[in-house]
C-alpha cells in the first residue's frame, strides 16, 4: 500500500472518530480542558478577581514585571497586550482590566520549562490600566500600563 494513502487513511479515520466523540457530547470543553475559574471570570470588581485567581489581592509592584500595550487603542474591542516576567518561579500570568465589567481578560498558569511571557488581545470597555498580576515564588506581583480607548469594546 501507498505511504501517502496510508497516511491519508489514518488522519481521515482519527479526524472521524473525533467528530463522533464531539457531536455525542463526549468532547466537550469540560471534559477536555483544564479546570474553568468561573469564579475569577465572573467577579464584579479587581479584589474580588484576584482574590479568587491567586488567593489573595495584596500584591506589590514590581520591576521584574513589564506590560507591554499601545498608549492609545483605536479600537477597544482588539487591545494587544503582552506581559513578560523576569520573577523567577513564575507559576501564573494573569491580564485583568479594572474599567471592564469583569475585570479578569486571561489567565495562565506556567511552568518553569517556559519563559514568563504571554500574548494576546482582550476587550477594553473604556480607558483604564492593563493590570498584570503574576504569581512567583509564592508572592504576588503586578505591574500596570495605562490605555486610553477611543472607541468602547465591552458593549460601548
């Protein structure tokens, strides 16, 4: 038998098995994924989300955490951020955004086979700080960059 066919027959059989596993319910994000902090997600204010991401909201500035955003965002509905941490340990890279109805946008969690680095967009409802708050070590750390929004993307 062909290598290509071979080949082509397995992708085709395994693609299969999981659009059946899916369309059954069997794969669903739940079921797939890691746990969903619900809690974080859902908090109404900046303690209350820190408190449930990282078990408590008393965290320090620090230079060893940079946020990396545009001054102004022409569009809030697609803001890139990127926050890196120097802080050895790093075990968790959290994005919240006080001004958002919910201020939690991402969370990460790390390890030490990876640099303290993340990227990617969230929505910003109005002009606020890109707040990031990492886990290291045990201790809380957070650095913050202030973004001015033009045009509302959380429902504005």
């Amino acid at each position: 038998m062909n290598q290509t066919r071979r080949t082509f027959l397995q992708a085709s059989m395994a693609a299969g098995t999981i659009a059946v596993a899916a369309s059954a319910g069997l794969l669903s994000p739940r079921t797939v994924m890691a746990a969903w902090p619900a809690a974080a997600f859902n908090a109404k204010g900046m303690d209350e989300a820190m408190k449930a991401i990282a078990g408590a909201s008393n965290a320090t500035n620090s230079k060893d955490i940079s946020v990396e955003a545009p001054d102004i965002a022409e569009n809030g509905a697609v803001v890139s951020v990127t926050v890196k941490s120097k802080a050895p340990k790093t075990e968790q890279i959290s994005v919240l955004v006080p001004e958002n109805a919910n201020p939690l946008c991402a969370s990460y969690i790390t390890t030490d086979a990876i640099d303290g680095f993340v990227t990617g967009r969230i929505k910003m409802r109005k002009t606020s700080d890109v707040v990031a708050l990492v886990k290291a070590d045990g201790k809380l750390l957070t650095a913050k960059k202030p973004v001015k929004v033009t045009l509302g993307g959380c429902g504005g």
